[in-house]
C-alpha cells in the first residue's frame, strides 16, 4: 500500500500487518499518557468521578453475575423494587458482560474493576485503530490516517463521556459501517460474516449506540442502493444480503425488545430534548476536561454539548468545506429565472429564520433554575427549518441538477458525508424531537446531542483526508516530514485532557459488615435503604448491592420510574411514616436498612423510637452504626 505522505514508510516498506499492530501500540500509549496514572490503580479504582462510572460498574457486575448464573434475570436489574425490566432503564453492556464473565472465569483474579478499566481504555485503542484502518484500506497515507484516528478517538467529545463507558464503546462503528458499505458493494458470504461479526460487537455495547448505528447504514444503502438494483445478478446479491439482514434483524430484536415493552411509559419529554440537546455554540465549545480551553468555555457550556472537534481539526474540515465548494460546486444546467431564485432565497431565509428560532429556545433554559414544567415547542420552527429543504428540490428541479457535484465521490465517501449531515442536524433540539414523534424509538432517548458520535467520524475522516491531500501537495519529502511531525505534535497537544482524578471502588472485603450479614440473609425480598439523600447515596447503595443483589427499592439510573420519585419526595424523616410503610408492604418489601447519618439530629432518633414501637416491626440487626429492621 501506497503512503506518498509518509516517505519513511516508503523507503522501509513496513508490511502492512506491522503498520497496523505500530499504530495500535502508539494508540495503546496515547490513551496511557492521556489517563495516567491508569497502569497503577487499573485493578482497583474508576473516574473520573463515582457517579455514573461507578452505576456503569454495578451494571456490568449485574451482566457478568447472571452469565455465570446462565442468564435466569438479566433484564430485571434488581433495583427500583417493585419495578421490573429494570436493566432496560439505561444501556444494559450485554457485550462488556459477556467478555467480563469469559475473562473472570479464565483468570479467577481478574476483578469487576479491572475488566471495566479493560474495556474503558481499549475504547480508546479500538476507536482510533478503527478509523486508521479504513483510512489505510482507502490509500489515505500513513501520517494522515494515524492523526485522523487520534481525531475521532480524542476528541472533546469522548471526554465529555468519559463517565459513561457506553457512549466511549464506539471503536466499531468504522469497521461496522465500512463492512457494511463492502458488504453492498460485492455480497459475499465472507463480508456478509465480517459485517456480522462487528456488528454484534458494536450492537451489544450499548443500545445508545446500537440504535444510532441504524440512520448511517441506512443512508450507506440509500446510497449503494442504485448499483444493486442495477446489478445483472440482483439475485446473486439478494441471496447473501437477506440472510445477513435477517441476521441483524434477529440480533437487534433479542436487544430491544426489552426496551419497546416499556418504551410506552419512558417517553422523554420535550423538556428534556430542549436540555440535552446540541446548539451550533456546542459546536465550538471543548469539554471541562480539556487542556486547552477546557476552562475558556465554562461562561457557556451546556449538559451534553461539548462538540468541539479540536483546534487543528476544525480547521482541517473547514479547509476540506472550502475545497469542495470550489472545485465542486456547479451552475444550474437550466438557468433559473429571476421569480425562481427569489422564491428559492426566500425558502432559505426563512429556513434560517427557523433555525435560529430553535437556537434562542434551547437557550432559554441556559442556567434556569428551577426548570419550567414544560419545554419549547419547537413544531413551528422545524416547520420553518424544513423549507430549506424544499429549497434545496426546487433548485434541484429547476436547475436540472444539484448545487454540488457528488455523483463522482466514492460511493463510501458519499454515504459518511451525508450520515454526518443528516446525524449534525439530528444533534439539535428543532429537528430531534419533531421527528422523535414519528421514527420508533428516538423518543427514548433524553440526548439528541449524542448523535455527535457519527459527526465525529464524519469530521476525522475528512479532516485526515483533507490533511493528506495537503501533505501531497508539498513537493519536498524533508518539508513534508516537518509538517507532518508539527501537525502531530500540535494535535497531540490539541486533543489532550487534563489529568484524570480516579477514585477507589471498594473491593468486596471493605463493604461495610452490615452488607456482609444481609448477604447470608434469606428471606429478604426486598430492602429500602436510608437515607435518601440525593443520587449519590443512591449509587453508593447500589454499589454495595453487588456484594448480596437483594432487591432494592433505591436505585438510579437513565431512567427513574414515577412511582420511586414520588416515593423519594416524601420519604423518609429519617423513617417512614405510617402511609409510606404501608405502602412499602404493599410493593412487598420486607426489610429497612438505616445508616447511623440519618440520625444525626435528636429529631431523628425520636421519629425511630415511635416507628420501632409500631407493629410488626422488628430490629434484627444492630452494629453501633447500621440497623436493619424487618418490616413483615
């Protein structure tokens, strides 16, 4: 394979297998250098924080405990007690599972932690490989492909996620959808199992991902659809693509189907869609967690919507916009009459308009507090918006042919620009939740932002090649190599993150003795545990739940079920009181487990005197410092 804009690896000739196992290495060192000092505490800490890294890891423990048990109750995650179906409320990491289970069972010493770390920093590694092995496969040149991987791997973007290791598992989204396009161009029997195989990888990574992957394949079959049809031997083709959708089919069915049974209940909101969703100011604003300008953005950074590809990046798809525009662009073949192009005009500014209605309304809510009980409505302006897109037809059927020239893209690289179009305006609130209404299953999902995952890629691609067009163009192999080596250097610099803070995630001997008798325990059917101060006590609960999984009515997670946020409302000063304990017997709990902080006031121990009198009460357990109380 040839890499004009690598002279070295021209006179070397280094086999391509070397090249890719090298470029793995140095990913592999990156994402060590980036996350230090990760090589010292991989077996036994999480970060960057204890929120939802450490729900992750209590949600892998629940798939890596039920593999080993045969799979009797995966998708009843044992928590929000009486409420069932419970691993459906957020991304249910089948696949981490899996290979966490193989792992532990192969190596006994391995620990829950190391296995989440495993997967956290190979996210990394598989993501930026990904992207430099299509961008190889494509004749991109080596410099090119391995800075256009750090791209797509790095970026602000991915540190913004870093506390949710779903979102991070995006390493084979290059390979699905480059298998897939050569799937449908030559349907093979062996594409059709390459397909396959990362497919299942990707799919059973997380649902977020999983179901996003749909609107890029989509778009790659929209656009290789006309060579198929046209195909002498569609037969030939229809006999390997069939089955392979029939398989994929098959594979997402088992996958959601525990998600549509509860999807009628676990709508989101048009308040949460105008929260988590993207605005074009996301577009230029780096994470907190970046080194360079992480803090610059702090005035004006919303949840979710750190987008910025990077400094180098930017400008790099900037210059490839520009290029395309010039040498791309072509004059109606009929010309358009003076009433036709003002209509055309006005059908954009009024597009515009539309836009920029929806950029004030998802701004509205910037630091409001409280939040209003319902959001904007953004009908009018997607309704408006969406004239641009009648403009861009008419232009189309007036002036006989489109705006730029395509027709003469690959067909590869036809589909991931216009996946990445379509996934940029899907990031935004004014076409995310109009649409959310009519395509099965956008409604959800609480973070239209997250479509950025197929922007980003979209955006590395072109920026590595756009680069390697450039490194081309320089005549001199010395100029050539410094160029590079600068743009390397400065990227590196670029897309960096500050230093991670890790946190220690209590091995199994350090729980409190309270979890360790509640473990040998049998009858327990369900257990409330006090106090319910915010979202925090209630992960470190579930944390702790992984030591015995008895049920538990606490519980956090994507999703929280009504009847538990009114229960949490009410409930408990620093116990329940008559109404709330019946209604606890109702649901079919039968034990309290009440830490000593809840009794920090004289108040508190008064309430606990009147609930232990009440009857059928029963203090079973009492360490100084927890109690557990039976409570039927």
């Amino acid at each position: 394979m040839e890499t004009p804009s690598t002279p070295l690896s021209r006179v070397l000739r280094v086999p391509a297998p070397l090249q890719h196992a090298l470029a793995a290495l140095a990913y592999l060192g990156l994402s060590l250098a980036y996350l230090r000092p990760i090589w010292r505490v991989f077996g036994d800490h999480v970060g960057p924080d204890t929120g939802d890294p450490w729900f992750n890891l209590t949600v892998l423990k629940w798939g890596m405990h039920q593999m080993r048990l045969g799979m009797p109750d995966f998708w009843n995650l044992p928590f929000f007690f009486p409420a069932r179906g419970v691993t459906a409320y957020s991304d249910n990491l089948l696949g981490p599972a899996a290979c966490g289970a193989l792992t532990t069972f192969v190596f006994p010493g391995v620990t829950a932690v190391a296995v989440y770390n495993a997967f956290f920093v190979s996210s990394f590694v598989l993501s930026a490989w990904g992207v430099w092995y299509v961008l190889r496969r494509s004749g991109t040149g080596a410099t090119a492909a391995f800075l256009g991987g750090c791209i797509f791997a790095f970026s602000s973007y991915r540190w913004d996620q870093a506390s949710h290791l779903q979102m991070l598992l995006m390493g084979w989204i290059p390979l699905t959808l480059w298998t897939w396009d050569r799937l449908l161009e030559t349907p093979a029997w062996r594409r059709a199992a390459l397909f396959l195989f990362c497919f299942t990888l990707h799919a059973t990574g997380g649902s977020y991902l999983a179901y996003m992957i749909l609107f890029p394949m989509a778009i790659v079959l929209a656009v290789r659809a006309p060579g198929l049809l046209h195909r002498e031997r569609i037969r030939a083709a229809l006999r390997v693509l069939i089955p392979a959708g029939v398989a994929a089919a098959l594979l997402l069915g088992a996958l959601f189907l525990p998600y549509v049974r509860g999807s009628a209940s676990r709508v989101r909101s048009d308040l949460e869609i105008q929260t988590y969703g993207a605005s074009l100011v996301s577009y230029f604003t780096p994470a907190g967690r970046m080194l360079l300008g992480g803090d610059l953005a702090e005035d004006w950074r919303r949840p979710e919507s750190s987008l910025f590809a990077g400094l180098l990046p930017t400008l790099l798809v900037g210059a490839a916009a520009m290029h395309g525009w010039r040498t791309r662009r072509q004059a109606p073949v009929r010309p358009l009459s003076r009433l036709q192009t003002a209509a055309i005009v006005l059908l954009a500014i009024l597009a515009c308009a539309g836009m920029a209605r929806g950029e004030l309304a998802t701004w509205s809510l910037f630091r409001m507090d409280p939040l209003p009980p319902q959001g904007f409505d953004y009908g009018l302006c997607s309704q408006a918006l969406a004239l641009g897109l009648l403009a861009l037809g008419l232009r189309r059927w007036w002036g006989g042919n489109w705006p730029l020239r395509l027709a003469d893209l690959s067909p590869w690289d036809r589909g991931l620009l216009l996946s990445g179009i379509a996934t940029f305006f899907l990031t935004f609130p004014v076409v995310y939740e109009p649409l959310m209404r009519w395509i099965p299953g956008l409604s959800g999902m609480r973070v239209s932002s997250r479509f950025y995952t197929f922007v980003s890629l979209a955006i590395a691609w072109f920026a590595a090649r756009e680069l390697d067009r450039r490194l081309r163009c320089l005549g001199s192999p010395v100029l050539r190599a410094a160029v590079a080596l600068a743009a390397a250097a400065f990227l590196v610099v670029d897309l960096a993150p500050k230093p991670f803070t890790w946190f220690p995630s209590p091995p199994e001997g350090d729980y409190a003795p309270v979890y360790q008798w509640l473990a040998r325990q049998k009858g327990v059917q369900a257990v409330l545990e006090l106090p319910l101060v915010d979202t925090s006590t209630d992960v470190d609960y579930m944390v702790a739940a992984t030591l015995h999984w008895k049920p538990l009515v606490n519980g956090y997670s994507g999703y929280l079920p009504d009847s538990y946020v009114r229960f949490r409302e009410s409930c408990c000063w620093p116990v329940p009181d008559d109404a709330q304990l019946a209604a606890l017997r109702d649901w079919g709990v039968t034990h309290i487990l009440l830490h000593r902080q809840a009794l920090e006031r004289e108040w508190a121990w008064k309430n606990l005197r009147r609930f232990e009198k009440q009857e059928g009460v029963q203090l079973l357990y009492d360490d100084g410092g927890d109690r557990v109380y039976r409570i039927r």
